[in-house]
C-alpha cells in the first residue's frame, strides 16, 4: 500500500504559494525560473508548521479520539478532504495524485502560475 496522498495540486494552490513564501520566501507567481524537479523537491521539504503542512496534518489524523476533539474548523478541513478524495474516486482515480510525468505536472504548473 502506497504513501497516503494529503493534498491536492489544484486544490491546495493557495496552501502551497503560502506555504512556499512563509518557508522559503519564494512568491511562485512571481518566480519563473523554477522548474519541475526543483518545486517537487520544495513542496516535498515542506514542514509540518507550514499553511499546508497544518492542513495536512489535520487530513491525516487517523486517531478517532483525536478527530472527536477537533475543533469546527479542523472537522470542516478533515470531513471535505474525505469528501473530495470519494468523489475524486469516483470520477478520475488518478486525479487525488495528479499527473505525475514532468509534461503533465509542468502544464499544470503553467496553468496555475502563468
């Protein structure tokens, strides 16, 4: 069984930009010089004390009486990540992981960031 998936490309963007600017001070709309390999490498690095390393966390507790005690705004966080991840299932069993060939991450990225 693979590595649990905790975030979305699409989804998470603005997770992502705040996540990169607050750890490394790298504003991605603004940086055009950065290229696939070196974004994975970054958004992998990211630390747990990071916009989307919180979230993350928060989707991936599997502690049920930690889940009970979540306040509103994490329950709101836990319960539409399962929601999204069934019915992104349902619909293109790749998309949770995205398209991970350089091509496929490269276009999104262009999409996203200009």
């Amino acid at each position: 069984m693979g590595k649990e998936v905790l975030f979305d490309l699409e989804m998470d963007i603005g997770l992502i930009e705040a996540s990169f600017a607050a750890q490394y001070g790298i504003r991605l709309r603004q940086e055009r010089n950065i290229s696939v390999a070196e974004f994975m490498v970054l958004l992998a690095g990211l630390l747990p004390d990071t916009p989307l390393g919180i979230v993350m966390n928060v989707r991936g507790e599997r502690d049920m009486k930690r889940v009970a005690g979540f306040s509103n705004a994490e329950r709101r966080i836990y319960d539409e990540w399962r929601a999204f991840v069934l019915a992104s299932k349902m619909r293109e069993p790749a998309r949770v992981c995205g398209d991970s060939s350089e091509s496929g991450l490269q276009g999104m990225l262009e999409k996203m960031f200009g």
